[in-house]
C-alpha cells in the first residue's frame, strides 16, 4: 500500500514523500498538467496596450481576450506610458540639441565671413584700389 504524505509543486516538478512497505521514499516527476508560460512580443503587448487606451474596451475585457491576468495588463501598461514620457523627454533635449548645433553652424559661418572680409581688404590694398 502507498499512501503520500505530502507533495509540492516546484517550478513545473511535482515532488512526492510517500511510504511504500514500511520504506519511506522520495519521487521527482514533471507535472504536465501546469500550463505553459506564454511570451508576447513586444509588439503584441503594443496592440493590446493600445487597445484599451484607444478603444473603448474595458480592461477586463481584454485581459478575457488575450487570458491574461490584469496585474499584467498594468504592468505592460505602465511601460507603454513610461516609454512615451521618455520619448517626449528626449524629444525636448533633441531640440535643444538641433539649436545648439545651428548656433555652431552660424558662428563657424561668421568665422569664415570675417576671414573672407579680411582676405578681401589686403586684395584691394595690394591692387591699389584702396
């Protein structure tokens, strides 16, 4: 007679401690009745992040849709509004960036002007023309 006095679950192993004739003995087997984790790509949590923000679907509906938990719609979520905070942040610096470079561009410009003017001068001295 086996009679099993405990068994837990650990990462998709059911292990067992049971008794079997007087010995007591230890069994690892894999479960198959866990369900598997299943990975979205960046572009699918894309979508169903959209989904909700855009249309006008409850979360618990969409969280029905994919089956997945709510936790992890808000996660995503929270991401998503994450990423594009970052995006207009950077944005901002971009523009700063883009002037800086223009005011650079324009005092090179006005180097290469007041050397011309320079050059221009000692032509028209040495020509006699002033």
């Amino acid at each position: 007679m086996i009679q099993i006095f405990n068994h837990k679950l650990i990462s998709g192993i059911l292990l067992n401690n049971y008794e079997k004739g007087g010995d007591f003995k230890m069994e690892l087997s894999l479960n198959t009745n866990e369900p598997q984790r299943r990975h979205f790509s960046p572009e699918k949590k894309f979508e169903i992040v959209k989904e909700v923000l855009v249309g006008k679907v409850h979360v618990s509906e969409v969280c029905r849709k994919y089956n997945i938990d709510v936790r992890q719609y808000y996660s995503w979520q929270k991401k998503f509004l994450e990423g594009a905070y970052e995006a207009f942040k950077n944005s901002a610096t971009g523009h700063k960036r883009k002037e800086q470079s223009k005011e650079v561009e324009l005092e090179r410009m006005k180097n290469v002007i007041a050397i011309l003017a320079e050059e221009n001068l000692t032509l028209k001295k040495n020509l006699g023309e002033l």
